[in-house]
C-alpha cells in the first residue's frame, strides 16, 4: 500500500525531496489524480509509463507553476500567451513546439509538448517547493477510469507506488480541454474538458479546428496522437443509450441503468438497481460524478451498465466523449 500524505508543510517538504530525488508520487489536481515525476528526469519519466502500463506512443503532459516556467520547456506564440493569462492556473492544456531539452520519452517522438498550469492548491505548493515541472498523466492503469480521489488511486495502483498526496475529491473530475497551438494559424482542439472551444475561441478571436475524436482523426486524416477509441472503461459493459427514444436494448435486472439526473423516466422508472450523475441536473455536478459512480458501479458485479446519454451542450459534450470511449462493447 502507498503511504499518503497530506497538505502539512513538513508532508510537502518530504515529497518534493521525493520527486527531486526522482521518485514517483500520485498528486491531486482539480481535473484528476495524476502520477507524477520530474519532467526532466527521463528514468523516472518512463517508470511511469511502466507502472500505467501506458504505451509509449501516449505522450505525457507536463505541469508547471506558472507562465514563465511553461516558457522554459516550449516556446510560446501570441495565441498561446493570451491562453495561457485567461485560463491558467486552470484545466487547459497547450501545445506548443517543444524546447530540446524536454525528452522525447515524454513527447512520444514529437517535437510538441503538451504543458499546463494546474490549480489545486495543494499541487502549487509541491511545484512552488520543488521547483521542479512535473510530468503527470492521469493516476490510473492505462485505458481505465481516471481517478478523482486518493482512494480511487489506492484502490488501482497501491501496490505499486510509495506515495500518494490527499487533496479531497478532484473539483472538476474530467481531464483536461487540450488545445494545439503548435501552428498559431490552426488552433485544433484535441480533448474535449471543462473550459470550452466557445471561450477559447473567443479569447483568442479564432475559430478553433474540432478533431473528430470518434473516429481518431484529425481534419486531414492523420491519426491524433493519444486520442484512443477507448479509454476511461470500466470492466463491465457500457452501454449508452438515448432514453427519450424508443429503448431497444434488453435491460435485466443484474443490470445498472444511471440517468443523467434524477427523474421519472417511464420506461425505466421501476427498475431495481437505478442512479443518476446528479440530482437536479447540472452539469458540473455531473462531471464531479461521473468517475467515482462508474468505479462504484464496476466495484458492483453487475452484467452491464446502462448509461444516458447527458445533454450534449458545453460540459455535456466533454461528459459524453468520455462515456463514448467507456462504451467497451
Ligand atoms: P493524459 O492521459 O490525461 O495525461 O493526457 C495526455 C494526452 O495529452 C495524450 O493522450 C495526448 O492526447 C495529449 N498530448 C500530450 N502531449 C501531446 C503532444 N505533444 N501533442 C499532441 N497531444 C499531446
Ligand atoms: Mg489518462
């Protein structure tokens, strides 16, 4: 079991020696736990992608303290220093040609790197403390449910990691919106997240380009690097279905049905094992949610889960990207 620590100044002390020192420490952000270490310690870089069993075609994205420490690591244009001052520290990631010091092992052979300034006070202070960028993927086994608190990450990856900081639930409990701005005239989305392409395109005054992520291609047909059909899946099937059409799946009774919020839907209204994302319909709610309901539900043993689709405006898209890529059936 991983020791966990908290936001004391002696807890933070200790583990930015830690990560000075090379090692690897699970670390709350407001998107989700991520799994960190220091960006420019290539050994521990790639103990990473060893203990998510992530492929290390999946580039990682690094974390910063501020602006001008983001500068050391990519070079920035004038789109990306006006994304950066409206929506840092915050849930957005950039894209940007990549300084040579930054490994290869993190940028997957390109020559971009994915970089962002997080929020959760607890994670400024360890950055702040160690001076340090780190590189932090999300703190689960590759393809699996990204971990929103310090027991989700126990509960997965325990066994094989020494530390573990407990800042509470994740705020926001969806991955980060990324956004490519490696060529300043084509601004691409390549996550969908919590800050969405109206505000990034009106920040900037640009329309920004939407990657097709159901089908894993970008505009002109080249694959988008770590943008994988599935991803975030639990073990037990999902399903997502419309509930305001005609249902035309079979749902038994060892099967989980979640709705978006807590309603009368008829057609389902009496089934035995039934929840909802939220209780009066917001969306932020829903996104806090959704992880931790999926992991509760997969900890279940239930056939399958039915899963609503949720209104597909601003968050609601980001929700049901990730529901999409749940659906492992
Ligand atoms: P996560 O799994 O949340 O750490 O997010 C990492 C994702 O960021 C990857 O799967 C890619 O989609 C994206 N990413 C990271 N670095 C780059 C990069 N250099 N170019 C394009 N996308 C990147
Ligand atoms: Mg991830």
């Amino acid at each position: 079991m991983a020791k966990i620590f908290g936001d004391t100044e002696i807890d933070i002390v200790t583990v930015s020696k830690e990560l000075r020192n090379g090692g690897i420490v699970a670390v709350p952000t407001e998107t989700v736990y991520g799994l960190a270490c220091d960006a420019l310690n290539e050994n521990s870089c790639k103990k990473i992608f060893e203990i998510k069993e992530r492929p290390f075609i999946d580039p990682l994205i690094i974390h910063v303290l501020d602006i001008s420490a983001a500068k050391d690591l990519a070079y920035f244009n004038d789109i990306a220093e006006k994304l950066a001052e409206k929506f840092w520290p915050g849930p957005l990631t950039i894209v940007l040609q990549k300084n040579p010091l930054v490994s290869n092992i993190i940028t997957a052979n390109r020559n971009t790197v994915a970089i962002r300034s997080p929020s959760h006070p607890l994670l400024r202070k360890l950055l702040a403390q160690s001076k340090i960028p780190l590189a932090a993927p999300s703190a689960n086994p590759f393809g699996y449910i990204s971990p929103t608190s310090a027991n989700h990450v126990q509960d997965s990856l325990g066994d094989k990691i020494d530390y573990i900081i407990d800042g509470g639930e994740c705020e926001i409990g969806l991955e980060s919106t990324i956004i490519d701005l490696s060529d300043e005239s084509f601004p691409t989305l390549l996550r969908t997240g919590s800050i969405s392409t109206k505000e990034i395109s009106k920040c900037i005054n640009l329309p920004i380009i939407e990657i097709d992520t159901k089908n894993n291609l970008v505009a002109e047909g080249a694959p988008a690097p770590g943008l994988l059909k599935n991803h975030y899946s639990p073990h037990t099937p999902l399903i997502l279905l419309d509930f305001n059409l005609p249902c035309q799946k079979k749902i038994d009774e060892q099967d989980a049905v979640v709705l978006f919020n807590k309603s009368n839907k008829q057609a389902i209204s009496d089934h035995k094992n039934l929840f909802w994302l939220t209780e009066k319909g917001d969306l932020s709610e829903a996104a806090h949610n959704l992880y931790n309901l999926l992991r509760n539900l997969d900890n279940k043993n239930f056939n399958k889960i039915f899963f609503e689709k949720v209104p597909n405006s601003d968050l609601g898209k980001a929700i049901n990207d990730r529901l999409e890529k749940a659906q492992n059936s």
